[in-house]
C-alpha cells in the first residue's frame, strides 16, 4: 500500500499532526507499505525523525505565510487549492493508494480538488468540519462522536472514532502490558506540554511546583526547539530529583515509571491513557479544550474549570491529585480501558481493508485456493497440519460451492488475489474461517479482508446476526485479528455480533 501524508509543523501549528502521522506511517511500512511526506516547512529534528523511520520526505518549497499560520484555522479556498495543485504535481512519480491529510488549514475544499487524483482519501480531524474522503478518523473521546460527523458518514466516509484509533507507537502497547492501574503514594511526576510549547507553559507549571510543600522526583520533556530549553536545563540542572530530557524517544518508558502527570492536551492525552497515567490535564488551545473537556467528564483525565490556572490555583490542584489515590487509581483504570494502544493495526487495517474487494469463488478458483492451503505458514495455523492431495481438496471445495448454508469467498486488491473466507452457517450464526495467499503474508490485509467479508455477509445473509471463529493456542496472530476485529474471546474462541445497515 502506497500513502502519502500531507502534514505541517510549527511553532505555531505544534508537533503533533506529524508525531501521530509519523506512528501512522510506521504501521504502513511494518506491512509492507511504503509512505512519503508532503510538506511546506518542517523543523529540522522532525524531517530527521520522518528520514530516520525509513520514510520519504517530500517539500512543497511553500512557505506558511504568516496570515495563514492560524492553528485552527481553515486557509483560504484560494491558498487551498494551490496547495492542491502542488502536493499533486510532487506526488506525479509516487501515485499513492491513499492520501492522509492531518492539517486545519486543509479543509473540505482541498480534499474534493485532491479527490481528483485517483486516491483515497484518509482526513484525520477533531473539530468536527466538514469533509470530503473516504475514511475519517478523530481519536477524540465524545459522547456523540457519530453525529458530529454525520454529514460525512451521508457523504459515504467510513468513521474511526475514539481513542481505540489513537494512533500511538507500538512501545505504548508493548509498556502497557507492563503496568498496572496506579495505587499507593506518589513518587514521580511527569510534566509534559507537548512538542513544541511555544507559550512555554512548562515554565509556568514549573513554577506551581515549587509551590508544593513537598515535591515528588520529576521529569520534565521538552521538544528541542523549546523557546526556553536553556532556562528549563538550568531549573532541572539545579534541583535534586529534576530531570530534563530533550527529545525524547522513550516516552513510552518515562510515562511507565510515572505516578502522576501534568500535560496538554492532544495525542499526549491518548498516550498517558494507555499506560495508565492519572493525568491533570491543561488546555493550550481551543480545540485542546473542547477535546479535553468530554474525556474529563467520561473520568479519563482531571480537567481544571476556566482554562490554564493562575500559580496558585495549578499548585492547588496538583496537591488535591497527589493526595487522593482513590481518585488516581479510577483515573488509571479508565484511562486503561478506553485506550490499548493498538490504534493504528486498526487504521491502517480500515485502510486496506478498503482496497480489499471479495467476490464468490468459482470452479476456476480450486487450484489455487489448494495451493494457498497448503503454504506451510497456513497449514501450521490449521486444525489440520498435513497436505491436503489435490483430489481430496477438489471434493470439498466442488462440496463448498454447492451447499447453500456455506460461503466462500475470494479477496482481491489492486496487486492481485490477497486471500479467502468462509462462513459455515447455522441458523443466525455463521463461523469464519480465514487465510491469506502466501504471497500476502505480513502486508496487514488480513483485517481488510476479514472486514469486506462480514460486510459483504451483512447486506446478502441478513439472517446471520452472530459470527463465531476458533483459533489454535499459540496462534497470537489470528487472536490479535479477530480481538481487533471486534469478536470477543472466550477460550480459544472468539464471537462478534454483527451489524446490519
């Protein structure tokens, strides 16, 4: 799968449309896809972490006028469409499957212009505009998340929503399994105010801890284009239990070993969740707020009333969250169980997934499905280890085709046949079996194609209103595509109920 991402960063806009874009590319490339970066002006340390992941990087030679760097802003139609134009006419040589575009000034209008260009489109968005693409993703938690953008699910989009589709780092998953809800007292605190923190709100948090009677040991990140990097070391260099770290690469490791954090809002919000941080969280901007506040009330994260608190008042609520465990612990455990880290399997899944067609099989299918099952990475996976001769295979599969209670279908993408799956009916339940071509193996189709097949169930066996699959022990494969397929486990079984449009 071939994406490009379209993506800025500044003082202004921050880091993060990159950071999570960059989490985003990485799953793309673990599945065999490739991804390149479309962007105007990018500090150097995150064109370095794009070159550095194995990803290319591609610039407009735009600068960001000043008048349009409003961070939440949509640019003009006109500035718009010149963007448009220029992001098509680099990517002419790459001709992606699909173009991600994580950008407020990017809006509506330069979608529909790059609709034009023969990919799909993926916007990624949390403000609730209007949009013109195929996916779309906001990994904000909201009550309603489905009515706010009801206009672009009529138009067709697909919806991602929640903090299940953050897109986090695999070393978030991987430090979750690692850590526990947190209890007992509070001997480390995190302070971590995003990327790029323009308005130096880490100096003013700062300041509300000295405010404290007694501090925990403290680490503080700060991005390398910090305004006050120097004045920040120097704070850190001359305090006992302060710790400064610069760009970090282990955020994962740092929020593992906390108990408690100070943070912005944004992706950073989805990380802490994920490994269990109880967090006070402080708003830096609008869109931060407005996303803050319905996380606050569903008791992921501790939000203070009225914005960014004076000193004292941000001294004061600190206090309360050291000193409340039972609080901190309830905090952890939510935070824990919304997000698992496991957000872009999930998207990057949906992305291919969308590529993936299924049809019936057909006689002229038998042959290769018999070479497919007996790849040894399949059979190893089956209830049946052995080879299957290609007579007895024949009798089953001409047996397949002609029993109305089963249903085998072929997947398909762009590069050609991707796998297959079958339904055996039985009243309202239907069991899955699965597996992909041994040339499609480790690409990340499998959850596409499991995903078009239940979908192209649900509109012509409307009576099935269950699925259920069995999965070999030691399978962690197969178990980690039905779990983030949605089936729940018991056992060595998992079960999904099915929805119908």
């Amino acid at each position: 799968m071939k994406v490009a991402i379209r993506a800025d960063a500044s003082a202004r806009i921050g880091s993060g449309h990159v950071v999570r874009c960059l989490a985003l590319a990485d799953g793309i490339a673990a599945r065999g896809g490739e991804a390149v970066f479309v962007t105007r002006e990018l500090p150097q340390h995150l064109r370095d972490a794009i070159t550095q992941g194995g990803h290319k990087h591609v610039s407009l030679a735009l600068p960001i006028p000043a008048e349009l760097d409003a961070p939440q802003e949509p640019w003009p139609q006109a500035e718009q469409l010149r963007d448009a134009a220029r992001t098509r006419e680099m990517l002419a040589g790459f001709a992606p499957e699909w173009i991600v575009v994580d950008h407020y000034g990017l809006a509506e209008r330069w979608e529909t212009e790059m609709q034009g260009s023969g990919a799909r489109l993926l916007a990624i968005d949390d403000l609730a505009r209007a949009h013109s693409c195929n996916i779309l993703l906001d990994a904000n938690f909201h009550p309603h998340a489905a009515q706010r953008y009801r206009e672009a699910q009529d138009g067709g989009a697909k919806l991602l929503l929640g903090p299940r589709h953050a897109l986090l780092r695999p070393a978030f998953a991987q430090g979750r399994a690692a850590v526990k809800p947190r209890t007992g007292p509070v001997r480390r605190l995190l302070v971590f105010m995003g990327g790029m923190d323009a308005g130096n709100a880490t100096g003013r948090v700062l300041a509300a801890v000295e405010r404290l009677p007694e501090s925990p040991d403290i680490d503080v990140v700060i991005g390398a284009t910090h305004p006050a990097r120097k004045a920040i070391q120097a704070f850190c260099d001359a305090r006992p239990g302060r710790t400064c770290h610069v760009q970090t690469d282990d955020m994962p490791g740092l929020l593992a070993r906390t108990d408690v954090a100070v943070g912005a809002g944004g992706g950073a919000s989805w990380e802490r969740c994920c490994l269990g941080v109880p967090t006070l969280a402080l708003a830096l901007a609008k869109n931060q707020a407005e996303a803050l506040a319905p996380a606050a009330d569903a008791g992921l994260l501790l939000l203070p009333d009225g914005g960014f608190p004076e000193t004292e008042l941000l001294a004061a609520h600190l206090l309360a969250l050291i000193h409340n465990a039972p609080l901190r612990r309830r905090l952890s455990e939510a935070g824990m169980a919304m997000v698992d880290g496991k957000g872009v399997a999930r998207v990057v899944g949906a992305m291919a997934g969308s590529l993936v067609q299924v049809r019936p099989a057909s006689p002229e299918d038998s042959e290769r499905l018999h070479a497919w099952r007996n790849a040894p990475a399949v059979r190893s996976a089956s209830r049946n280890d052995a080879p299957i001769a290609l007579d007895e295979h024949q009798r089953w599969f001409d047996a397949v085709l002609r029993s109305p209670d089963r249903v085998l279908l072929i997947g398909e993408d762009g590069a050609g046949p991707v796998g297959v799956v079958r339904f055996d009916l039985d009243g309202p339940v239907a069991e899955v079996s699965i597996y992909l071509a041994e040339t499609r193996l480790g690409q990340g189709l499998g959850r596409g194609l499991l995903r078009s097949a239940e979908e192209w169930l649900a509109r012509r066996r409307p009576e099935v209103s269950r699925l259920r699959a069995e999965v070999l022990v030691g399978n962690t494969a197969s178990q980690l595509l039905f779990e983030e397929g949605g089936y729940e486990p018991a056992g060595q079984r998992f079960a999904k109920r099915m929805e119908h449009a």
